[in-house]
C-alpha cells in the first residue's frame, strides 16, 4: 500500500517584513517630527530671539530718531513762525498776562470816555447844525435887509432930487400913540398914518374931519396938522376941533411946492 505524502503550506516572511517596514517608517516619521522640532526650538532659542530682538530695536531705534529728527524740524519751524513770546516761561506769562488786563481795563477807560467824547461831539454838533441854520436865515434876513436897504436908499436918494418931505414917527416909548399927519391944502383935507404906506384919506371941510373922528378914542391918536399958505383961514378951526374932541396934536408950517402926503403911498415912502 502506498504512503501518502503530507502537504504543509511552505512557510512566508511576509508579513514580518510588513511589520519591519510599518516600524521602520514610524521611527522614521519620529525622526523627522524630532529633527523639526529641533530645528524649530534651535531658531526660537534664546540667541536667535535675541539677534531677532535686537535688530528689531535697532530699527525702531532708527525709527524712532527719525521721527525725533521731523518733531524737532517741525518744532524749529513752529518756532520760527511762532512769536519768541509763546515760550516765555510761566513767571513771564503771568506778569505778561498782569498786563494785558491792565491795557484791557485801560482800554475800557479809553472807550469809556470816548464814547463820552462822542456823545459830547453829537451834542456840539447839533449845537453847531442848529447855530448854522439859525445863521443861515440870519444870512437871509440879512440879505433881505440889505436889499431894503439899498432899495431905501434909492428912494431916499430920489427923496432928494425931489420936494418930498418925510415926517419920521416919534418912539413909541415916548409917544405910545398912532401917529398921523393932517394936510390943509384950502378946503381939502388929506389923513394919512405917518410911517404906513396907503394912500391918503381925502375929506372935504371940517364937518367931514369932525364925522372922521367920530368913534376914536382920543388917547390913541396923535395929529400933525400941516399948514399951508393957503390954508391959514381953516386951519383954526380944525384945531379947534382937536381941542374940543381932547386929541393930542402939533403943527408946522409947509411950502406950496412940498409934497407931504403922497396920494398913492400917503405918509410913507
């Protein structure tokens, strides 16, 4: 009878190499994780950080004297534009301030009078308008009164060429009367208020005087009764009425040719 022959599977290293491989990659893997690690704790050690430190505070070191060197030209420059008196020191600026008030309160005064000044000069120059205009209508009389003047000298020069006479009123404090003058000329006779420029009244013969007279009061009248040559015979009786009625009166004696009583402005001129 024939033996029969075992068939064992053969024997495989397989998966001890799986195994070799796996750790081997791990450690591996370890090996890289603790050399990066060193190298990172060897950059981050204390000698790199502080190189790495000290240039950082050099350059803000350079930084920073740059930016000192700006400040301190923007200073000079403010300095230069600033009045000197900005940097007085605090002493300084309180006496500075001291007497600032005291022109302040100085200048106060000054404004306070000036304005009283003003109000003054306002006044004065009112004063002054008013005295202008016054003297402005003085001017003006004044220039009417020359005018009048000179035409009263015309007349009075005509007066002259003329045979007009001129009988001038008595003051009034020394005859506080209306002046009139009584012209006989026959028996016509002819009134007029001496100084008022209006023609004449014209009566015919005593009764029509005497009529005149009626309603006046004696003691405001005063009569100059002018006597012409030709009127010596009536001339007596007229003063007798004068008389009879209590009239204050005068006479004189006039030439045929003088005119007395202009028939147009009567006893003015």
């Amino acid at each position: 009878m024939r033996k029969r022959k075992s068939r064992s599977k053969p024997f495989s290293m397989f998966a001890f190499q799986d195994i070799i491989t796996s750790v081997t990659g791990i450690l591996i893997l370890i090996t890289l994780i603790l050399a990066l690690e060193l190298v990172n704790q060897t950059e981050s050690s204390p000698k790199n950080r502080t190189a790495e430190l000290n240039t950082s505070l050099e350059k803000q070191l350079e930084n920073i004297h740059d930016v000192k060197l700006q400040l301190q030209n923007q200073l000079d420059l403010n300095r230069r534009k600033v009045s000197p008196e900005a940097f007085f020191d605090p002493n300084s600026l309180k006496k500075k301030n001291e007497d600032l008030e005291r022109l302040n309160r100085d200048a106060e005064n000054n404004l306070s009078i000036s304005q009283d000044k003003l109000v003054s000069a306002a006044k004065q120059y009112r004063r002054l308008k008013k005295v202008e205009r016054n003297r402005s209508k003085e001017k003006e009389d004044l220039k009417r009164l020359q005018k009048q003047l000179e035409n009263i000298r015309k007349k009075i020069a005509k007066l002259n060429n003329s045979n007009r006479l001129i009988y001038n009123p008595i003051s009034q404090q020394k005859l506080p009367m209306s002046q009139w003058l009584v012209e006989l000329a026959g028996t016509r006779i002819r009134v007029a208020q001496i100084g008022v420029r209006a023609a004449p009244t014209v009566l015919n013969g005593e009764r029509q005087f005497e009529s005149w007279l009626s309603g006046r009061n004696p003691g405001n009248y005063y009569f100059m009764v002018l006597l012409r040559p030709l009127a010596v015979d009536s001339y007596r009786s007229i003063l007798e009425v004068l008389d009879q009625k209590g009239y204050q009166y005068g006479y004189d004696l006039i030439e045929s040719g003088t005119v007395v009583i202009d028939k147009n402005v009567g006893a003015s001129f």
